[in-house]
C-alpha cells in the first residue's frame, strides 16, 4: 500500500518541480542546451541511485534485461521536454498548459489501455472522460 500512494506522491511532486522548471527556464536559453545539462544531471542522479540499487547484477549486466522500450523511452521524453519548453515560450499558463496536456493525455490513452491492455472502461469512467472533454473545452474559452 505504501508504493501504491507514494509512487503517486513522488509523480506529482515530480511534476510540480518539472513544471515550475520548465516554465522558468530562461527564454534566451538554447532548449536543446538545456535540455542536454537536464539529461547528463538526470544520467548522474540515475547513476547513483543504480550503485544504491539492492540489484545483484552489475550495470552492464542489467542492461541485458533491455529492450528497444528504453530507447522509445529516450525519444519520446526528449519529445515531452522540448514540447512543454516551447509550449511556455508559446504563451501556455503553467496552470493551464500542463493540465490541457494531461487530460488530453488521459483521452488519448483510454483506447490504447482498452485495446492493447484489456483494461475495463465502465460508465464511471465513461462519464469521467466526458467531464474531461467538457472542461478542455471550457479551459480554453
């Protein structure tokens, strides 16, 4: 139970840092500069928590257990960083920009978790989507 409510707990927090670093990131900064200092911050945080690890493999040996998910992975966050970077240069509100992206998010993965994760879709959730789209469409009146 207690990884059930942190891992949520640690996503948000994570997420409010994220956000307010994003949107303070300097606008004469060169994104992809600040997105490589971000990446080789985030390479030396990863690092050390691997040698923290309670793991009885070695780092190269883990890296057996991978599949082509982490390089996807590395993609699409590069993709996720430099969209939200430019979306505040473009103007979003940082308390609008992120939650017109998370619940277009949420829409856009219902389908996916149905059909390739056999997740159940009942009229709660049903209802719930369609709050989610009626408030997209009044957040950006």
């Amino acid at each position: 139970m207690f990884m059930y409510v942190f891992s949520i707990v640690l996503i948000v927090a994570s997420n409010v840092i994220y956000n307010i670093c994003q949107k303070s990131t300097p606008a004469k900064a060169d994104p992809f500069s600040a997105l490589f200092i971000t990446y080789i911050t985030a390479a030396v945080v990863t690092l050390i928590l691997f040698l923290f690890n309670k793991n009885q493999q070695g780092f190269f040996q883990s890296l057996e257990n991978l599949n082509w998910t982490s390089w996807a992975l590395g993609i699409a966050i590069v993709g996720l960083e430099f969209g939200y970077l430019m979306a505040y240069r473009a103007g979003w509100k940082i308390s609008v920009g992120s939650l017109v992206a998370n619940i277009a998010l949420a829409l856009m993965l219902i389908p996916i978790g149905i059909l390739f994760y056999k997740e159940g879709f009942g009229i709660n959730k049903m209802l719930g989507a369609i709050f989610c789209i009626v408030g997209l469409i009044l957040i950006n009146k």
